[in-house]
C-alpha cells in the first residue's frame, strides 16, 4: 500500500497557477541584474528577494493582485538546444520538477514577513536532451540549497 507523502495530503492541490509565473518586466530585469546564483549542472537558478518595501517600489501604482510570494520563470537558450520541440521538452519537464517539489520552499517563504516576493529563474545549460529523473534530483537539491540560503538571511 502507498502512503501519501507531504505534497500529497488531500486538501493540497500542486497547480501552477498564475500568481507563481514571473511576468512582470521590471521584476525579470531586477531578478537577471542583482539576483544571486546557485548551479547544478544542467540547471542554473537565479533568485532574488524583495522586501515588502522594495517590492512596492518596483511598480508604479500598486501590486497587482495576482503576485504571488514565490515567482519563478524557465528559460532554455535557443543556442543550446536550436529546436522548438526539445526546449518545449525540457520546460515542460523542469516546470513538472518545479511544481512537485516546491511546496517545503513556499511555506518557508510564506512564513517570513520580511520577504515580500522571491523570484527565480531557472535556465538550462546543457547541449542535450535531460531525462526527467535526472532533472527531478537537481531541482530538488537546488530546492534544498535555496531553502538554506533564505534561512540564513
């Protein structure tokens, strides 16, 4: 008999809904020009958190509705991988990592009220296609390191 582990307890659902995409201009230009770095080979993630406060500042008016606390984008280079069908391949498997693997990161975000968003990029760096298992164990241990990391701060 399977048990169900933490992401699986009824009551939690694992969509990936739009508060979490980053598609703000200035966040995704903010997140490449400060934002710190951690790798493992083929993924790179890039993170950056904004206080409440600066958060504020990054829009003209007033934060939209739909911002979510932790905000992430994928992105593959056309260099790497030059067909369409293998970066849409490799996004749908990162994403699919991403989603099921987040949930212990986003409570400890939720739980700070000096973090007033954490955005995160994802970027592939490898030449070939990657199986998913493999993607799974990188994105969990980059998961793990960026958990540790905002701990710390």
């Amino acid at each position: 008999m399977e048990t169900l582990n933490e992401e699986q307890k009824p009551g939690r659902r694992l969509t990936l809904r739009k508060p979490e995409k980053l598609r703000h201009k200035n966040l995704v230009n903010s997140l490449f020009a400060e934002g710190k770095s951690i790798y493992d080979f083929p993924i790179r993630l890039v993170w950056r958190t904004l206080s409440p406060q600066e958060l504020q500042k990054a829009f003209r008016a007033e934060i939209p509705q739909q911002t979510g606390k932790l905000q992430m984008l994928i992105t593959i280079p056309k260099k790497k991988r030059r067909r369409a069908v293998d970066r849409v391949l490799l996004r749908r498997r990162i994403r699919e990592a991403y989603r099921l693997n987040r949930t212990h990161l986003a409570d400890v975000i939720e739980s700070r009220d000096d973090i007033g968003i954490v955005t995160v990029a994802f970027i592939f760096l490898g030449d070939e296609n990657t199986p998913y298992a493999s993607l799974e164990k990188k994105m969990i241990n980059l998961l793990e390191r960026l958990e540790k990391k905002l701990n710390r701060e």
